[in-house]
C-alpha cells in the first residue's frame, strides 16, 4: 500500500516551496509519497484551501495548514 500525502499548493507560492522543502526528507525517509495539488485547477478547492495554502491532508481526511514544522508533520505521519 502507497502511503501518500496531499500537499495543496498554488502557482508562484514560495511558502509551498518552503512546505516541500520540510516535507520531502521527511516523507523519503518514512516511505510516504507526495502529490501535489494546484488548487487553480478547481473552484471547489481554490474556495476552500485559497487563503491557507500550502496545506498538507493526510489520507484519513485529516490536515495541517502552514506554517508547520519537519516535527509536527512526523508526528501526524507516525499516527
């Protein structure tokens, strides 16, 4: 099974570029994948996520807006 890990990003967000680079050494060493997801791409998602991006949803639903940290991200990957 494929543990994957949703980031919600946007175009020329450089605090998603500050998100992935916490996230992807944390989640090559945890066996986790990341999946970017633009949030322009869809209007649903640009309501919801436009002002609190980057944000990462887990697969139970679950999610952890910026800012964060390498720790807090680990923690919720170890749940």
């Amino acid at each position: 099974m494929v543990k994957q890990l949703t980031l919600y990003t946007g175009p020329s967000c450089h605090l998603c570029e500050q998100a992935k680079t916490i996230l992807y050494p944390l989640i090559s060493h945890q066996g986790w994948e990341l999946v970017e997801v633009n949030i322009r791409e869809s209007g649903d998602l640009k309501q919801r996520y436009g002002t609190r991006i980057p944000v990462v949803a887990l697969p139970d639903g679950s999610e952890k807006g910026w800012p964060f940290t390498a720790a807090q991200i680990g923690r919720l990957l170890d749940v």
